[in-house]
C-alpha cells in the first residue's frame, strides 16, 4: 500500500491516535477506540478509520486482535529484554522448597496484600458466580442422588464435556478416558504416582511450576532440570541428552504456557518431544492448565495430541478459568487410566458432585467459550500492561519474559537482588510476590521473581509496581 | 416389684404387645407404640402402661431407649451367635486387593440393586437437602470470595465447629489444631504419609477397612494384621506383642465402631493404646468416623482424648452423617500439624471453600446435633433388624456381630461358603455385599461378608436378605 498516496483524513485520525498514546493517554494493552465509534465521531468513513488504524498497526502502535479490535501494543523501544534460556546445572537433585511457598499462598487471601503472588485471576474476571446460580438451580431441581457419592472417574456429563472440547487442542478423547480430579493438582499427584515411584529420576522444566516441585519433593523423586528456552519452553535437544546419560523414568512439562516462563512449544517441538520420550517409553506428564488461555489467534495443539501409545498423561482443570475454590479438575491418563483412577479411592475417594455437575452445565450452555474469549483478552492486556510496567518502574538491567498465554511474568532483575530478602521487604508493603527460588529444585533463581497478571491494570497496581522496583534498586 | 401384686390392667396390656411381638406383627427394632397413645386407646393411666412396658422389657419383649421411648428387641433365642476374635495370621505382608473393591463401590450408584455392600446411609436418613439449602442461601449472600481458594488448614468457621464438638469426645481442640481435608479418606492418606514411609510397617486392626488396606497398598506399605474381638477391638496384649517383635512405624484403628466389626473399644483400653504406642513413639492414626453414631447413652472417648504427647492423628468425616458427595472431612494431625497440612497442598491443594461454608454453617445452626439424634435410632433399629432377619434367613452356622454403633454387620458364613462367589451371584439377582476378603490384607475372611445397615428395614430388603441366606446355602 502506497501511503503517501491516501487522502489526508486517514492520517490526521493515525495522527492523533500516536499522539494519545505518546502522552500515555492511551496505555499499552488497552483497546483503542472501535473504528465505528471514531468514525461516527470524526465524521469520516469506516474504511478511512481502517486505514489509519492499518498505518498505526504498521508502525507499531497498535496490533489487531481477531473477534475484538485494536489494542495499544507495548512500545517496544522501552520494554526490557527478555531473559536467556535458563541454565539450572544438570546433576539429579532431591527438591526442598516446601518452606518457602506457603507465605506466597498465604498472602492470597488477604485483600489488604496486593496479589503479584499466586498466579490468580481476579475474582471479577471469573464467572464463579454465575456458575453459583447454575448450582443453586441444581440444588432446587435435584433429588438426594446429588449428594451421592460420585465414584472415579466421575461424572459422566463433565466427562462427556472434556472430551467435546478435546477437538480444541488436536485430540480426539472419549469420556471413558477421562478422569475427574479435585482440581489439577490431584490430577498431577495420581498421574505421577501412576508412573513412578519414591527415588525415580523426573525430567522437569526449569523454572517449573512450584506446586510440581512440591509434589516431587513429597514423593521422594528425584528431578533433573532442563534448561527452557522463554519462549519455546524445554530444549529438546538437552532433554534428549539427558535421556541418554540418566535413567529417566518421566518427564513433566507445560508445552502450553508454562508457568512461570509463559513459554509456547511450537507443534513441531510437541510432537518431537513426545516422539522422543516415546521411543524410550518414558511417560510425559502434560501440564495444560494454562492452555486455554492463548494470546494468539487459534488454541494451540496439546502434546497428548501427537500421543499415539497413551504414553501421554494430560491434566488440566478449571480454578483458573472459572472457580479455584471448586476444586474440580481432569486428567485423560491415556495406558494409566486403571491406575490412576485405583489411586483416587485413595487420595480422596471421589470428587464433590454437586460442584462437578455446575460445571458440566456451565459447559454445556456454551457461556464457558464465550467467557474464554473475554478472558483471553483481559490477559493479554494485563500481561501487556504488566510488562510496560516493569520497563518503566524497575532498575536497568530488569528483563522480562514475552508469553504467548496464561497471566505471568518471569522478570530476572539484576545479580545483585535477592529475591527472597525483596519478598519479605515487599510484604512488609502489603505487596505479594513470587520469589524465584520456589521455582528450582535447588532455589536457583535468586534474582529472579514471578508476577501474577491475573488483575486489571489499576492505579493501586501500578503504585505497587513502582514501590517493588524502588526496593528492587535497594 | 412384686408383679402379681398389680392390678388386671397392665397384664393385659402387656399380654396384647407380647402377642404383637410373637406374631411377628411389631418386629425387632421397631418403636412400640408411646406409652401415652395406648393409655388413650386402652383408656388406662399412663402409670398402668408404665407398668406394662416394665414387665415387657424385664421379660426381654422390649427395651427403653434413652428419650426415644420403647423398642421391640430381638428374641435372643433366634440369634445367631457372635463371631469369635479373628485369627489373621501373624507375618508382615503387602496388600493387593485394589481388585475386588471396585465392584462393590459401583454398585452404589445403581438404585435397582440392593444396598448392603458399600457402607452408605439410606439418602433419605442424610440432612443433605437442608445442607443444599443452606448453601444455596449462602450462595446468595456471599461475594466472589466464596469462590476463592481456601488453603490449608481450610475454613476457620468449619474448624471452629469441630474444636466445639471435640468436648463431646473427651478433647480440647482449638481450631488451629484441625486440617479441613476431603473426605477422611484424604485425611488419612495425609496422616499416613505423614509418619510413614513406602516398605514401612504398620500395625492394623483385622478384619479393616478395606479404604485403608487400598491405602497401605497404594503407598507399598507393609501391614501387620493384629486380632480383634467383634466386642472390643483390637487384641492390646497382641499388638504390645507385636510391636516388641516387629519395627511398627504406624498403627491406625478404629476404637469407636471399627469397619466392619462394629467393635467399640473400652476407654481403658484407648487409654492402654494411646500408653503403650507412645512409648515406642509410635504414631497412632485414629480413624473415628462412626464415633458420633454409637447407639448407647453417650458419645464414647476418643483415643484422641488420652494422646499426651501429639502422637495421635484423629480423623474424621461428615461423609456419613450429612452428605457423602460434598467429601468435607477433617483430622487433628497432633504434631504432625505442619507435615499434614504441606502435604495438602500437594494432593488437592485446598476443599472446596463453599461446601465447608455450608457444613460449617449447619453445625452451627444446631441441626446437626438433632439429626444426629435421629439418625442413631435408626442405625440401632435397623442393626437390630438386619441381625434379626440374619438369623431367621441364614443358613445354621452362620454368626454376625453386635455392632455398638455405626450400620455395618460382619457375618460369618459356614466354611463352606465363598464369600467371592457368593458376590458374584448374589450381584447377578441386583444385591450388593462386601466380601470378606476385602478387609484383610492377604484376602482372608473368604466366608464373611460385611452387611450395610444404613437402609430403614423393608419388604425389599427383608426379601433380599432371604434371596441372600438362599444363594449361602448352596
């Protein structure tokens, strides 16, 4: 497209765009005007507007979002950069965190504290309450079955449910192969326990979700970490180094947004890490809590989509998207499925049916996608602004992650911080943040920390964030 | 009382209801008509019948029951005889009958077959619709928090619930000392792991609850199956043998009503348990889910009450008393408190906030301690009826128990007879049952069965019972 060869109108509309979000007017993540309100306030025509919008998206002021218009995009010139694929040393350890997460946890439910901890959406952003009224509805309509118990693998509706939505992510399931969990933590404690034991060597990312680490540590397993590239998560080529050199007996890994690192294995990576593990016969644990939860424009494909020998334990659940309190998640266990569900009658019997059945009729009604897409968007924007944020607040040398979905930031600040001393420091501000160290089996990761998005962009945040770079800078 | 000495009137009285009673018209377990309602039909004072019910109850026709008023009893003539202590065998063994559990626990959920396998309430003896109630009230009310995640140690209202109720059982807990967890199955499988490692050896009572035994298997725990007398419990001068001899990690019982005993141990010989573990410094894991259901005048001790030392992991439910789909149970972990509830969080993480909310709210409101009331009655009832209807349709040989409390029977069969198979035919013509093997680690007990007595007594069950005693025969 010509530029210079347009009529005038078009670039006096881009032209004063730019300048509110120079001034900062506009800020990054947040949506521009819709093209039909400017043009009904400028008096020019729809495809006028377009056109301005496309030479402000050209230069990089503004990106398109399909199904939702056009949103600032972060000025790329002042963002930090973003971290180096991690290096977390290869020997096999034993993990020893456990200490160190329950203040993170803690802090979630004070709403004194400002919530950069846990990866937690705000609550305004979950349709908990709706799903509340699906469960009162339930309550009146019911008769007593519904206070049953409900034995493994679960309610056959939710069931059904999952396996709808499998086509999403590349998959194919049936009900049968799935089992419901008590959120995907007792998802991820059966799968690892149907595939290894006390002493096992587990290949893990690095940094790996804490809550991973912990269930490692309570088993007695030993954890190899592998370094993970920021945007492209596990490096396949050191994984299958390590496969040769140890006797590996699984591998947990978030191909989806990891967390914390929001890394995004491209399909060609999943299906090649499957392929790998696969020919030793080494089960992958596939964390896809966060899957759903993509910035772009398509859901990616799940690794358990590449499984063809039911070498793949997928486990997922619904805390993030709909109500952490539920406490209901999934697992399809692909060859495990007898033994996971065995394990359950041990680990808690049987998963609430009243809150399983809310669920399932939340699906059902189609509200749950429509409720995605706005939540896709509220993340996108939040991380966005998060990341502008960190740019303008934190001390040079700061670098920070690009994540594709989810709603955290890996942020590595410079040598000289400890991210443990700067927790506490924080938290004596009312403000909560995720300490590096409980991301490593050995508490690498000391300058490093992890911030929650899950919150609209607001004064009180911003606030925040300028108080945890002025400590930052020490 | 010289009997002969009162008036015509209250013989009879009492010659019409032992008429009743011989006819088979009023049946064992079933409430003899209140005293005042026949000194209105018989037009006779209520001190006459008063009269009347005493020598029906010292002929053996009838008993009191404390604020309940008279029930027939069983002629004790016809019972069959009580088992004798068990003889497990003594070595050290694994576990392995994850199995044969599963088709007892799907037959739950089929309302066309008889319910006398899976330890479950009739529904409609369970407040569960009122708990419904209460939660759908506090769905309306309640902000978005409600939907938050509840970590470790779980609700403080639910907590302070059961500190308050701890008086009723000899204990002083404060709130701080309870980890909400779900299900008493996910407290158990806490508190084991807790003091236990894989290839440790715990002592257990035998015949046991199979939930455990499922446990001990699933973490590749050694047992050590100690006899038990169907009165009293556990053998204490066997397990003070055992645990001279062996390298006891752990001991988990049931004094108050084990399952599938039925056996209510004497508070001096909880106060020897708790005595002669603690000077090994052997945890002991106290699993005290049917103590609220005793049939006698008062709630019996925990052995919880006589722990001194924090050596006793008490655990308990609202599974059975309000609402087994809702999987809120709760144990006090002693000083394995900080162990139990970081092992929470990898297994579930948190229970889910609202069905707490609920269940605390209900305990709180009083109604719990009336249904309570209610609900014994009919346990002892239809105890005493299931043992009636053993005994008239049983083959000769057969024994059963005389449960303290709790809704379980263990028959003992003629040799003859395999409890396997008779589970298999028996399920064949829409009747559950429990067989013997199930309750023990190397799948002893193979002419037992455990019977549910948690349904109110009818021509179905009674029927069913009939077809059972049928099949036993051969």
């Amino acid at each position: 497209m010509d530029q210079e060869a347009q009529p005038f109108l078009y670039r006096s509309v881009s032209g004063k765009i730019a300048g509110l979000i120079e001034e900062g007017v506009l800020r990054p993540g947040e949506r521009v005007p819709s093209v039909r309100r400017i043009s009904a306030q400028e008096g020019v025509s729809v495809s006028t507007i377009l056109q301005a919008y496309t030479l402000l998206e050209s230069r990089g002021y503004i990106e398109a979002r399909p199904q939702s218009g056009f949103y600032v995009r972060s000025r790329r010139d002042n963002l930090p950069p973003e971290p180096r694929t991690s290096a977390p040393g290869r020997p096999a350890t034993r993990v020893g965190i456990s200490g160190l997460v329950s203040r993170v946890l803690q802090a979630v439910t004070d709403p004194e504290v400002v919530p950069f901890g846990a990866a937690c959406p705000a609550p305004e952003l979950l349709p908990g309450q709706k799903v509340n009224r699906l469960l009162a509805g339930l309550i009146r309509r019911s008769g007593r079955e519904i206070n049953s118990y409900n034995f493994p693998p679960g309610l056959y509706e939710l069931r059904r449910q999952v396996a709808r939505r499998s086509l999403d992510w590349g998959g194919r399931l049936a009900p049968e192969e799935i089992v419901v969990t008590c959120g995907a933590t007792e998802a991820l404690h059966l799968c690892l326990r149907a595939v290894a034991q006390p002493g096992d060597l587990v290949a893990i990312e690095s940094p790996a979700y804490f809550g991973t680490l912990l269930l490692l540590e309570a088993l007695g397993m030993q954890v190899i970490e592998i370094p993970s590239h920021p945007r492209h998560g596990m490096c396949l080529d050191l994984l299958g180094d390590a496969l040769k050199k140890h006797r590996i007996r699984a591998c947990i890994a978030s191909p989806n947004f990891s967390n914390p690192l929001g890394s995004s294995m491209p399909d060609e990576g999943k299906r090649e890490l499957v392929a790998m593990l696969t020919r030793r016969e080494v089960p992958l644990i596939e964390d896809d809590l966060y899957g759903d939860l993509y910035f772009g424009q398509a859901r990616p494909r799940s690794a358990k989509a590449f499984d063809t020998e039911g070498l793949v334990l997928l486990c997922s659940s619904f805390s993030k998207m709909i109500a952490p309190g539920y406490r209901v998640g999934w697992t399809a266990p692909g060859r495990f499925q007898a033994k996971v569900e065995a394990l359950k009658l041990t680990t808690t019997l049987a998963t609430p049916t009243l809150l399983q059945a809310a669920i399932a009729e939340f699906l059902e009604s189609g509200a749950y996608d429509r409720h995605l897409r706005k939540m896709r968007a509220a993340f996108a924007t939040q991380t966005e602004q998060m990341i502008a944020a960190v740019g303008e607040h934190f001390p040079a040398g700061t670098k920070v992650t690009r994540p594709a979905g989810g709603f955290v930031l890996w942020v590595e600040l410079p040598h000289r911080v400890d991210s443990l001393e700067l927790q506490e420091r924080a938290l004596a501000e009312r403000i909560s943040i995720s300490p590096g160290p409980i991301f490593s089996a050995r508490q690498r990761y000391r300058n490093y920390i992890r911030l929650n998005c899950g919150y609209p962009w607001s004064d009180r945040l911003d606030q925040a964030l300028r108080t945890l770079g002025r400590l930052a800078r020490g």
